[in-house]
C-alpha cells in the first residue's frame, strides 16, 4: 500500500506491492503519464526567463542521514526556489527542513513561495542473498532492479508539478534541474540520465566520491564495470560539482568529463554548527547524563568519583563536565578535574575502521595504569548503522579503567551542541577513492573543536597535522596524538577549570579553525554551476 501525507511526504511499501496494486496496468499508466509530462515540459520550456525554478533533489539514500544533500535543499528553498526531495525513508530532516516541508502547500498566495515536497521510499532488503558469495551477483542483480523501478515510480507518480511564479505570471511546472548525489551510483545514474532525455530537464551531479571506488576490491569484474558505467554516463551531465580539488581533476582526465562546467564545492558547517554558550553544553551534557553513566557502571568501572558525587541528568545538577557557579542561578562553569571528552561521529561501516580507535583507547588505557596517571577519558561514538553491534560486542570486552565509551544516537536538534562539547574530534574515514573528504570535520571545526583525523590522500585539503589538527594511520600514532593533547586535564591544579579544548595544543588548534567559511557563505559557488545549467542549450 501507498501512504502519501499532507506534506507531501511518500512512503510506499515493497516492490512486490507495488507490482500488485498495479498489475498488468502498469505501462498504460505509466504512458498516459509521460505523455502528460512530455506535453507539460514543452510548454513550460516556451515561457519567458524563469523568476523561480523547480529543483529535484534525489539521494538513493536516507533524507535524514544526507546533511550536504539537505544544506543543497535548505539553499535553494532560502532561495525562493521549488525542491522535490527524493530518497529513502530513516532519520527526520533537520529542523529548517522540516519547517518547509510542514507548511501549507494549498497557500499560494504568497508571491514567490518556495515549497518543498519530499517523497521517501524505503530501501530494498534481502538479506539472505548478501550472506554468501556464490549468491551475491544474483543480490546485486535483484538490488539493481528493485532500485529501478522504486525510482521508476516515485519519478513518474509522485514527483508533482508545482506553482511557480514568472514575470509573465505563473505556471504549474514539473523539474527544470536534477541534482542527484553520486554515489551511489547504480543504478540512479542511468535513472536520472534517461529522466533528463525524456523531460529536457538539466542534470547536475554532486559528485562526494566515485561510486565504482565503493564496491570492493575483490570483485575487480563489478568494479571494472562500474568504472565504464560512471565514465559513459557522467558525460551527459550539465553540471558537476565535486567536493575536492583532486576530485575535479580526476573527473576531467579519467572520467572523460569536459564540460567546463564543473567546479568545487567544498563541505563547509551550515550556521547550527557553531561555538556554543557554557549553558547549552551543560543543558545537553545533561540530557545525555544518564547515558554515560550507564556505560561506566556496564563497563564495571567503580573508581571514577563521578559515581558517588553526581545526580541523574537534572540540569540544575552538576554533568560530567560542567556545574553551577555557586549564587549565580542559571549559570555554569567547567568542572574542576574533570574527565575529557572525545567524539566520533560515524555510520558505522567498513570503510571507517573503528578498531583503530578502539585499539588505541586500549593502549591508552594501560598506559594510563601504568603511568598512574589521573587523565579519564570519554569516549561519545554517535551515529546508526550495521556494524554498529559488533564493534559493541567488541568495546564489551574491554576492563578499561581511565577510559569508558558510550555508544548514542543524538538526534539532530541537539548533535551540533554535543558536538561542540567535545575536546577533541575523531575521524576514522577512510577514503575508498582517495578523492574525497568527510563532511563531518567541517561540523566539528564549525563548533570551533579540533579533529583528529586518519590520513589518506587529499586530507591536506582539509586538515593539516598541528596546524588546526592532527593525522595519524594507525592506532598507535592515535594512541600517542590523544595522551598529548588530553594531558593537561591530569596536570591541571585543584581547582583550575578547564573548559573543553582550551588548553595546550587543542586551544592553538581551535584558534586556527575559527572563523569557518559557512555553508551559506560557499554555496553561490554551487549555485553558478546550477544557473549555468539552467541557462545553457540543451545537449
């Protein structure tokens, strides 16, 4: 069945219902309907210069777990543009978004309204067929064509025209411009290649990485082919944007792309990320009191004094990091030999080794013992996904003293204060093309935090080892990188309070990240290639 909300909001089920439901009507409908998008594309395509467009937006991946893809919806609604934002169901949109996306749509009164509609579809899942080898063409081959026709349909019955305004006066017009994210790659490149043939829409790709880079090395036939997949089909684009210099010039020289129109659009913090007040850390410090307190008492760890000397997560309470000033109701300060705290943000999956943190934090740990030192250390990992549980599995058995790790999911109106409640970040993100960069660095040097980050090619872009950071391959490297710069908290004075990252290396660090490009300050960049496209002839 199909559930369609007042915000334009899609959910439909499985493939196999969706066949049912339409049965051996299906290629009539879905005629009748191109025909009448044909019939509307035309038309609209006669009208004088556009005051205001129709964007499509479409991610084969979760909306909610998709921030570039989303700042590239946010920008262009603030823009007074129409968004189509298509892609899995999972995880809210952030909070701008989710404003748009509740508003009246039946209020077209207002001049130039920008609206936005979100169709969600959820992922196909066999989960048999991945589990051996011998199956796993017949997995990809059903994965591809399950993909295909979700895509097929929520294109054709469910992405609507929308009332956009001219100088002449306003029409209802179906998408004008695609912009898709890349990767993955199959099969919405060949679904958006042919959407674009058939509409005489503009197709412009957001190239985060190389979606043939992605499939694994041992399946060197698969990615052979993926290879000449991208390379055939990227050409027919009318824009690219990528989000590294490297990436740009890899397009041009091996995936044949030569339109000029293609530029780089770097990952910048939108205005959510930022340096946060004492008593915001300590309001979200304090509604994830609880959650760290519970990881201390499953890792049986009873030395900490934080046991015994603090309450739940009541907010006129001391947290682990922060507590009251003594007569000055409402406000708050750092706590004196306070623990530290690190954080990883992740999606959990392979090409993001956390056993390199993991290993490290051991070796931190026993030096700590060793050394008898009085650092402890927390370790926040936030985020969802499917190795979630056996990293889990894998933290369980350690008998850390110093060091704890708490596993969370922070939803998305608190992760930017959280964030910013760290003294150090942690990226584990291991580039599969050596091309690309994690967005999520530029979320915490948005908070004005320091990263720690693992070294692949095209990371100097981003970070530059003890400049605004530090860089490191392996555990060991990290081991030593975390016991320098979090050491100062274990040589602190009774009562000296330390606020997160203001001390030693980390404070010259975070001076270096402040003052970041925002998001919005970047995005005309991105928007130049969009207008090109726009406003160029079609190929």
């Amino acid at each position: 069945s199909i559930l369609v909300t007042s915000s334009a909001h899609v959910y439909f089920h499985t493939t196999v219902l969706l066949w049912r439901h339409w049965g051996s009507t299906l290629h009539r409908i879905i005629g009748q309907t191109i025909a009448s998008i044909f019939i509307t594309i035309m038309t609209d395509g006669s009208t004088a210069k556009k005051e205001q467009y129709h964007f499509m937006v479409v991610v084969l991946g979760d909306l909610g777990r998709s921030p570039r893809m989303q700042y590239h919806v946010l920008s262009l609604l603030q823009a007074g543009h129409c968004v189509t934002f298509v892609g899995y169901t999972g995880e809210q949109l952030i909070p701008a978004l989710q404003t748009f996306a509740s508003s009246d749509d039946d209020d077209k009164s207002a001049s130039k309204k920008a609206t936005l509609q979100v169709v969600r579809f959820p992922a196909p899942k066999i989960r048999f067929l991945r589990s051996s080898s011998i199956l796993l063409p017949l997995y990809f081959l059903w994965r591809i064509m399950s993909l295909m026709i979700l895509l097929f349909v929520a294109l054709v019955f469910f992405v609507k025209p929308v009332q956009l305004s001219y100088s002449s006066g306003s029409q209802r017009v179906y998408p004008q411009a695609i912009l898709m994210q890349n990767p993955p790659a199959i099969p919405v490149l060949l679904v958006m290649v042919l959407y674009k043939l058939w509409t005489h829409s503009k197709l412009i790709i957001d190239w985060h990485n190389l979606g043939y880079s992605m499939i694994d090395k041992q399946y060197a036939t698969f990615r052979a082919l993926g290879r000449t997949y991208e390379q055939t089909l990227a050409p027919y684009a009318d824009g690219h944007l990528t989000v590294t210099k490297a990436m740009r010039n890899f397009l041009k020289s091996d995936l044949n792309i030569q339109n000029e129109n293609c530029s780089v659009l770097y990952d910048c913090p939108p205005s959510i990320f930022r340096l946060r007040t004492l008593t915001e850390q300590h309001q979200v410090m304090a509604k994830h009191h609880d959650n760290i307190m519970q990881a201390l008492k499953n890792a049986n760890i009873t030395e900490w004094p934080e046991l015994t000397s603090l309450a739940g997560g009541d907010a006129s309470k001391a947290t682990f990091l922060t507590e009251p000033m003594a007569g000055r109701p409402g406000r708050y300060q750092p706590r004196t030999q306070r623990p530290a705290l690190i954080v990883s943000s992740t999606s959990w999956t392979p090409d993001e080794d956390m056993g390199i943190l993991i290993d490290a934090l051991q070796l931190v740990d026993k030096q700590i013992q060793e050394t008898k030192s009085s650092l402890r250390i927390i370790c926040a990992i936030t985020g969802k996904g499917r190795l979630k549980e056996h990293y889990e599995r894998e933290i369980a058995k350690k008998a850390w003293k110093s060091v704890v790790v708490t596993t969370l999911w922070i939803e998305p109106a608190d992760y930017p204060t959280f964030l910013a409640c760290a003294d150090a970040g942690i990226s584990l993100h291991t580039s599969t093309s050596g091309l690309d960069l994690p967005i999520k660095i530029l979320d915490y040097f948005g908070c004005e935090v320091p990263v720690c980050a693992y070294r692949f090619p095209c990371l100097n872009e981003l970070v530059q080892d003890d400049v605004n950071g530090r860089t490191f391959e392996d555990s060991g490297e990290l081991k030593n990188i975390l016991l320098d710069l979090l050491q100062p908290l274990a040589s602190a004075k009774p009562n000296e309070r330390l606020g997160n990252h203001s001390f030693g290396a980390l404070k010259r660090y975070s001076l270096q990240v402040q003052g970041q490009l925002l998001w919005s300050e970047n995005w005309p960049h991105g928007w130049k290639v969009l207008e090109n496209a726009l406003t160029e002839k079609s190929k």
